[in-house]
C-alpha cells in the first residue's frame, strides 16, 4: 500500500514521534481509504484502528515501509503453513497470522505516506506478498486433508494436488487485475480510476449476475482472512468428529468454487470498459 495522496497536510517526514491525530491524517488520508477497492472489510471495521498504532511504534526503529511490507510476507508465508499443526492450534494460529499479515500490510503504506517514500519496489513487493500468502494457503489446505507429515515430507496424495489445483488457479484469478494494468501500460493508455464504474459489465445479464454475487461473494473464500476463518471452522469440525472429514469438504468445496471466480473474473474483465 504505497500509493500518493494529493491532499496530504504538512508533516516533518523525518519527525518520529508525531500525534496520533496527524499521522492518521498523514497515513489515512480520506481520498485514500475512500477508494473502491482501498479496504479490506476488516481494515475498515478495526485493523486500521490497531494499524496507526503499530505504525507509531514503528516510526523511531527507522524501518522502512518495504521493510515492513518484508515482514508482512514473512508472516503471510510462514503463517499460511502453520495450518500443518494438528488439531485446532494450527488453524488458530493461521487466523491470527492473517490478521498480524494484513495488520502489516495496512502499516506499510502509513509508513510510506509518512516518510514521503513511494517506489515500484513497494507495490511490487505487496503483490508478492499477498500472490505468496494466498497461493500457500490451499496448498498447506491440502497437505493437512493429506495429514502431511513432516518425518515423510515426500508422501503426500490426491488431497495435496487438489490444494495445488486451487492455489493455481487462485494465482491466475489475481493476475487477471494484474494483466489488466500491464495490458493498459503496454498500449500507453493511463491507469484506470479506482471507482466502481470501471468494473462494471457492459453486458446486462452479467452484470446483474455481478451484482448477484455481491450479496454471496465466494471470491472471499480466497482471501487471506476469510480462507484463515474457513480454515478454523474446518479444524473446529475436525476436532469434534476426531478426524478429517471438515478439512476434506472444505477443500472439495474450494475447487468448483475457485474455477467459477476465476472464470466470473475474467468474463467480468473482458466485458467491462476496463481494457477500452
């Protein structure tokens, strides 16, 4: 998140101590927070309470905003494999993983925004990290419907290779947004508005599909902290049955359900004024 806000009040971006009042000014800006895709739900319901905070702290370590977007990758990655731990904990602590992650990902922007430092390298970063995190939760999804084991780290099956399904086409769903803008930059046309209006079919019956799935959002299954609390609920039901039997429909479900947001995806891509 190290995008520029024109409307930015004047700040020292070498002060590391500020009021909270004027780094959350600095770091929240409105027009920022106000974009169609800014959010995450959960950013806008508390992380970003929590994230100024963290921001705060992490101003006098002098850590910069890609060194913070590092540790959002880190935790993002590491965390998506805790789901290996059996039982309950391992869920668990994906979900708190998730959380730390997208905490993370709201802090480095706030902390790009203060110091005035944008870069390439910090969107680029972002992307991995989150292409990382949410590639690798359906494959530790399958390992664990596998009952992976760590002293056999080579005897894996058919569950693992249905996670490795998802994870790839959970890949290519977000490099549809991703072609979108490299398709836009490779024929010199100028970056689309972040506004509602852009991703709106240009065909009435899929956009009133569109508008259909908006009340069920499946493609939320796919993201970090939705797929953490799926992941809970999954070993909640294993814990009480004694077995794997959550984990296994989850995963069944995950499959049909990926291949339908990756292909509403695209449809919705190719019949939008997106690549006009």
């Amino acid at each position: 998140m190290t995008s520029a806000s024109t409307d930015r009040p004047t700040h020292d971006p070498d002060d590391d101590h500020p009021s909270l009042e004027l780094l959350r000014s600095v770091g929240q800006p409105v027009a920022h927070m106000a974009r169609y895709n800014a959010e995450h739900w959960a950013g806008t319901l508390y992380l970003r309470h929590l994230s100024i905070r963290v921001t705060r702290w992490l101003l006098p370590t002098h850590l910069s905003a890609n060194g913070v977007t590092w540790l959002m990758i880190v935790v993002g990655l590491v965390g998506a494999y805790l789901a290996l731990l059996p039982g309950v904990v391992g869920p668990v602590l994906v979900v708190v993983a998730m959380q730390l992650q997208i905490l993370l990902d709201c802090s480095d922007g706030e902390v790009a925004r203060w110091r005035q430092h944008f870069s390439p390298a910090g969107i680029y970063l972002d992307r991995v990290g989150h292409y990382l995190t949410e590639g690798s939760l359906p494959i530790a999804l399958g390992l664990r419907a596998d009952g992976y084991d760590l002293a056999h780290p080579l005897e894996v099956g058919g569950w693992t290779v249905l996670g490795l399904v998802v994870a790839v086409v959970v890949l290519l769903n977000k490099a549809f947004t991703d072609l979108v803008h490299v398709s836009r930059a490779k024929t010199g046309r100028p970056m689309l508005d972040d506004v509602a209006a852009t991703a709106r079919s240009k065909v009435s019956g899929l956009a009133r599909v569109r508008r259909l799935f908006g009340y069920l959002p499946i493609f939320r299954a796919f993201v970090a902290v939705e797929f953490s609390l799926l992941l809970l609920v999954a070993g909640i039901v294993d814990a009480v049955r004694g077995d794997l039997g959550g984990t296994h429909v989850l995963l069944l479900v995950l499959v049909p359900l990926a291949f339908i947001t990756a292909l509403g995806h695209l449809l919705a891509v190719l019949t939008s004024s997106r690549l006009d």
